[in-house]
C-alpha cells in the first residue's frame, strides 16, 4: 500500500487526502486546525495536529516512510510551505508535490525541495477557458512535455462509424483511451461503433487536441 503525507486539510488538501484514501493510499493527514483534523480522522489511515514546519514532530509522526507528500497550505501560511517542504524533504520523502497560486513562489518552493510545484487556480481557469472555447471538449488536463489528455463529444456527423474507420490516430496523431457511451466506460477497440454525444478519452500533443476539437466545433 502506497504511503502518502498530506499537510494543510483546507479544501484542497482535504480533497487530496479524500481522494488518495478512497483509492486504497495510506494517507497522514497533518494540520494545525484540529477543527479539520476532527473532520477527516475516520476517513485516512491517521489525522494528526502537527507544525509541518518542526523536523522533531514530522520525524516522530514517521513521514520518511511516505512515498509521496503534499504540501497544500493557503497562500497566507507561503512561510510555513516553504519551511515545511525543506524538512519533508530532508527527512527523505522522495517525492514533495507543494500548491500554490504564484508563480514566483513556486520557483522558491522549488529551491527549497518541491519535486512539483502545483497551480490549482491557474490549471482551472486554462481548463474552463478550454471548455468555453471548444463545445465538444468536455474536460482536459495538461501533461508534461506539451501531451494533454481531454474527453472530446463526439460529433453528429461521426455516428454510425467505427473507431477504426475515425482513424484519429493516423490523421490526427491521437490515441483513444477509452470511450464512454451512456455513462458506461467501454475500451476502445477498433471496431467500436460511435454514437453522437458518445465521449472519447483522447491522449496527444496539446495543439492536435485542440485542433480536433475544433474541427468538431464546425461539423456540428
């Protein structure tokens, strides 16, 4: 089972550590807020009130036993972020992934250890954007190196055709993941009817993502 260290269970951090145990993670849940520790002590493996900041009280909670750690305080406590990702980092948690809402502040969370630095803010309102730009793109996440990943409505225009016949991958450069029809998740294999309003988990560089569904847009 895969260890996790979450500090700061704002909303954010709550939804992170719900959502790590929920997928069978170990989760240790640390905030100064027993108010929100109270909140979440029935739903990960342990919730604790803890200074992020103290080696002594991160040591003693057995942090260098996680896998991964997020470090999801308010842009309020950055001071105690930067702090807390330093000794996350020094007691040997491999992986330190820190939230914030700055740029700038993310370079420093960098140098004080942050193996990612996160954006939530910023990730959402290019994702809105994307969504109100393009009426067939239902949702996308960007992946490193340029790669994004979107679910795409398929279009009146492509029903009655095959996955295979779509041919997505070779004119457009995309692979399918998974198609869902009628709220049911299916594989995508090539003889897959597509029916219109069906969504297709599309994987690919960001550009011919976004060219797809833009080319959907008009053949609506």
């Amino acid at each position: 089972m895969k260890k996790y260290v979450v500090v700061g269970l704002g909303q954010f951090g709550e939804h992170v550590a719900r959502r790590l145990s929920e997928a069978g993670g170990e989760v240790l849940a640390v905030d100064l807020s027993m108010e929100r520790v109270e909140a979440l002590k029935d739903v990960v493996a342990q919730a604790v009130r803890a200074d992020c900041t103290s080696e002594e009280a991160m040591r003693m909670l057995g942090v260098a036993k996680a896998e991964v750690a997020v470090v999801a305080l308010g842009e309020e406590d950055f001071e105690p972020a930067v702090l807390g990702t330093a000794v996350l980092k020094g007691l040997g948690v491999k992986t330190v992934v820190v939230r914030t809402s700055s740029w700038q502040r993310g370079k420093i969370l960098s140098l004080a250890g942050a193996t990612r630095v996160v954006y939530p803010e910023a990730e959402m309102g290019e994702q809105l954007a994307r969504m109100l730009l393009h009426s067939s793109m239902q949702a996308s996440t960007e992946l490193p190196n340029g790669y994004a990943l979107a679910e795409l409505k398929v279009p009146e225009h492509a029903a009655g055709r095959s996955l295979q016949e779509m041919r997505l991958r070779q004119t457009h450069g995309l692979n399918v993941i998974a198609i869902q029809h009628r709220g049911v998740v299916n594989e995508p294999i090539p003889e897959a009817m597509l029916h219109a309003g069906d969504i297709l988990l599309v994987a690919g560089r960001g550009e011919r993502v976004a060219s797809l569904a833009r080319l959907w847009d008009l053949e609506r």
